[in-house]
C-alpha cells in the first residue's frame, strides 16, 4: 500500500467546506401564525398602558375634548390635544412581512381622530399583488395534481410491498442475507409510503391557522417523514453495496455484511436526522419546520441524500461494468443480440433496486424543477411497487427459473429459488460465464457460495 | 483501494460543480428530494396566500376602524367580524367600555 493519506479526510474537509459555503439563508417570510403572535404582544402591551394612562388620567384632570389613546387593530396610538398630529412607526408586524419601515399619522380633530395617513399598506409599503399572482397559482394547482397523483402511486406500492413483504417473510425457504436485505429496502418503501400520507393528512387536511395547537406533534411528524425518506435512500444504497460486495469482494462474512446493511439503513438516517432536528430546533424553529428555507440546515438532510445517490450510482455503473466483462467472455460462444438484450434486461432491472434514476435530477438546475416533480412523485412512486414485482412476484420467471433449478440443483444453494431469485431474470448469465469461463478466475467466482446465490 | 480511489475523483469533481453551480450568487432553492421539494412549495405558497388574505383582512380593518366610530352607518365589517375590537372591550372594564362607547357615539365635526 502506497503511504499516502486515503482521499476520505480530504474528501470529509470538502464536505465541511461546501457546509461552509452553503450556510446562507434565502429569506423567508414569516408564518401567519408568528406575525399574529407578534399583534397579539403588540395588541397586550398597548391596552396596558392605555389602561394604565387612563388610570392615572382619572386622577388628575381628564382632557375635555383631546383623543384618547387608541387601539386601532393595528398600532398604538397615545393620546392627543385636538389640533395636533401624532406619528407612529408602521407596527412590528407589517415591518415583519414587508420589511420596510415608515410612519403613519393621524390627526387629532375636536371630534376625535381622523383617518390614518397615508394609507397603511402605502405607509408600510405593503405590496399584496405580487406575491399572489397567477403563475403562482397555476404552479399550485399542478402541485395539488401532484399529489392526487403520487398519493394514488404510493397507495398502490403500498399494497404491492405488503403482499410482497408478507410472502417474502412467511416462506422459510426464502429466508437469506440478500431477501432479508430485499425485506428491509420493502420496509423502508411501506414507511416512506405510509409517511407520506402521515405528513399529508397533518399538513394539508386541517384549514384555519393552527398555530399552537399540535406544533410538537407536528414537528415529531416531519422528523418521522424525513427519517422515512432517507431511510429509503440510506436502503437503495445497502442494496447497492451488497450486491457490489458480493461481485467484487472475494471474502467477506455475510452476517457480519447484513448487520453493515441495517446499521447503514436505520442507523445512519437516525443520525442525520437528530442531527437536522437539533440544528433545526436551534437554528430555525419556524412552523412546522416544513419549509426548509435555511439551505445550510438543509445541507444536513440534502447532502447525504445526494451523496447515496451519487455512490448508488457509481456503484450501479461499476456493477454494469462487471456485467458487461462477464457476458463478453460468453460472446465467443453465445450470440451477440442476445448479450445485449441480456445487457439491457439486467440494466433495467437493477435501476428500480438502486434508484438510479434519481441521479438524472440530482444536478439538474431548478428550471428543470416541474419535470423533476412529475418524474419523480408521479412516475416515482411507483418505485415500491416496481422493486415488489420484480423481485418478489417476478422472481420465479419460469424460464429463469428452470434455468436457476438447473444450476441450483447441482450446488446446494444458499437461497432456494422458488421466488427469491432476484437478480437472476437478466443477470443470470453472470453466472454462467463465471462458471464457463474458467480461463478467466474472476474476483466474484473465486468467492463462496453468494456469487451464484445473487445473480 | 483503486476504485475507492476513482469514487473519490468522481465524487470531489460532483462536489466542485456543486460548488461552483452554487456560488454564482443565487440562493439554493433546490431541496433534492422530491417529497420535500413539493411540501415546501405547497406549505409556502399556503403560507403565502394565508397571509396576504389576513393582511388585507386587517388593512381593511384598521381602514374601517375609523369609518366605524364615525360615521355608523357605513360599516362594511360587521361588529360580530371584529374578533379584535371585541376583545378590546372586553379588556376594558365597564368605565372603559363607556369612554370606548362615547368615542363611538361622536360625530365629525
């Protein structure tokens, strides 16, 4: 081995530095709830002095005809001789949404006060046209079509990954490292599904401001979600390793692999995820912390999000990489269309399992954001229910099958293949050319038992 | 170790581009995961109309305050819709409420 530092530390100094970079906060208005929690304590300290002036009012001489001190629903206004103009700041509230300072007067007339001028939301320089406007709209009607349609995707992979989870987990012959990694990814599917329409039925079911009312509840409802979420990521990618394991390593304990898997696959988002909750709740405890407009506390969730992602995908590619080596021995001998098609079967296959797909918005820009919506809630949910089918329902193609018991019979299999063949449907050839070829002593054949039980 | 090494070329250029694409002055607004992405945008165009609906709502208000005391006649808000002035008096006591009523009762000029 060379002396030289690995490139992790480097890499872990990279991560910290784009931390770094990204710790700016696009500015985020205020939620309702905030800015009438701020009126409220407005509201409160000015009935008290007002109250406490007139007290001391009632002692000393009552003004005959001035104004007195005033509530207007919106600034406090101190009471007044007639004939005199009284300035007040625009009230904290309006400074809170607009962001912009100014006065407001009124005069005191001998029959009392007179009108606010100039008008309060010209005063404050409050613009309520521009933020309601009808792009806006538009997007929020396609984003509630969105969510018709991803309920309706996820509802159906919930189904599928429950049928598919109980089979899997009542057929002992099923019972293998590479089925109970299968279990678990069904799993982590069911949560993000059923977090989903949690977060759904919290958020989106209840009109009205709700302000105090379940906001620990709320929040406990997010953290939940977002575990979900990456769990479900943090899962793709133990497939991703396992299977990468299982073709490029020689040795390695498959107990002491699927404990690796789990502690990756709960474990590591529970990290990140207390992690965010305790930035969040220090940093930008605004709401029901569904709005994420802080990036660098984002960064938390974001960042290992797309860096499973990313090592998914390298990980896909390299596997694909083996694969292709593989079937290219076998082309002396097989034909070359059906190298391909076998190629592309597996391909197709094992994008689903690792998620492939979502490294084609991971770095898209934001202008591509409505595509990337459609793409990956509508057409995504469908993920879980896609992975059930293939490799638990499909699993037993009958063709691959008879071709597995022929392999299978002969070697005592890990893993029987009566539905749990999973990556066999495309990937089978693997094996063979593995066990053809013997010229040619890969890394994968030269393991025990799994490499034939995988693919 | 030679893959460990590629990953990690590969992943430090992914990183550089993120980087840089980041740092040309606009804010992030990405959040990655679709899920998120969508609850954000709902949750704050929610927010957003929620908003500006009270704001105008209360500008309303405060425009009406006046015309309310004044001139009774001419009230488009309903006493019952003003949760805020009521509570008003009710915090005053009895005395208050009597000042506050003949605050209401005077005309303009």
């Amino acid at each position: 081995m060379h002396p030289r530092l690995p490139p992790w530390p480097r890499l872990l100094l990279l991560l910290l530095l784009l931390l770094a970079g990204a710790a700016h906060t696009t500015g985020a208005l205020p939620r309702l709830c905030d800015v009438l929690q701020v009126l409220r304590e407005e509201q409160d300290q000015c009935l008290q002095e007002l109250s406490e002036e007139r007290t001391r009012g009632l002692s000393t001489v009552q003004p005959a005809s001035g104004c007195e001190g005033l509530w207007d629903n919106m600034s406090c206004w101190p009471s007044a001789e007639p004939g005199q103009t009284v300035e007040v700041e625009c009230p904290r509230f309006l400074w809170m949404l607009t962001g912009r300072n100014g006065s407001m007067f009124r005069n005191c007339t001998r029959g009392g006060w007179s009108a606010v001028f100039p008008r309060p939301d010209l005063a404050c320089g409050v613009n309520v046209n521009d933020s309601a406007n009808d792009t806006n709209e538009k997007r929020h009607e396609y984003l509630l079509k969105l969510k018709v349609m991803y309920t309706v995707g996820y509802s159906s992979s919930l189904v599928m990954l429950l049928v598919a989870l109980s089979i899997l987990c009542s057929f002992r012959r099923l019972h293998c490292t590479r089925n109970y990694i299968h279990m678990h990814l069904f799993v982590s599917f069911i949560l993000r599904a059923l977090s989903n329409f949690i977060k759904d039925a919290v958020l989106f079911s209840d009109d009205g401001v709700h302000c105090e009312t379940h906001r620990a509840g709320c929040k406990l409802v997010m953290v939940f979600f977002q575990y979900c979420i990456m769990a479900n990521y943090a899962w793709l990618l133990a497939e991703g390793l396992y299977l990468h394991t299982l073709l490029a390593v020689s040795f390695f304990s498959e107990r002491k692999c699927l404990q690796g898997c789990v502690a990756l696959g709960w474990g590591s988002p529970a990290i990140f995820v207390a992690l965010w909750t305790i930035t969040r709740h220090f940093l930008e405890d605004v709401g029901c912390w569904d709005i994420n407009a802080n990036a660098s506390v984002w960064w938390v969730i974001r960042g290992p999000v797309i860096l499973s992602i990313l090592i998914n995908f390298i990980l896909f590619i390299n596997i694909l990489r083996i694969l292709m080596r593989k079937l290219r021995t076998q082309e002396t001998r097989g034909n070359e269309v059906n190298h391909y098609k076998r190629l592309a079967k597996s391909t197709l296959l094992l994008i689903p399992l690792f998620g492939a797909h979502y490294i084609i918005f991971a770095f898209s820009p934001e202008d591509a954001m409505e595509i990337q919506l459609f793409f990956e809630l509508a057409l995504g949910s469908y993920q879980g229910l896609v992975v059930a089918v293939l490799y638990c329902f499909l699993n037993g193609e009958l063709e691959v099958q008879k071709k597995w018991r022929q392999w299978h019979l002969r070697e005592a299999p890990l893993c029987p293949v009566a539905l749990g063949n999973s990556f066999s449907i495309g990937t089978s050839s693997l094996t063979q050319s593995t066990k053809a070829s013997p010229s040619e002593p890969s890394r994968a054949g030269a393991g025990p038992a799994p490499s034939e039980s995988v693919i | 170790m030679m893959f460990a090494k590629d990953m990690a070329k590969v992943m430090i250029v992914m990183f550089a581009i993120c980087f840089f694409a980041k740092s040309d002055g606009k804010p992030i607004e990405r959040r990655s995961v679709s899920e998120i992405e969508l609850m954000h945008s709902l949750a704050k165009y929610v927010n957003t109309v929620e908003r500006v609906e009270w704001l105008l709502k209360k500008l309303e208000e405060v425009r009406n305050f006046i015309s309310d005391k004044n001139g009774g006649s001419e009230r488009p808000l309903k006493r019952e819709d003003n949760g805020l002035f009521e509570k008003y008096q009710k915090n005053l006591g009895e005395a208050d409420k009597a000042d506050v009523d003949v605050l209401t009762k005077t005309k303009p000029q």
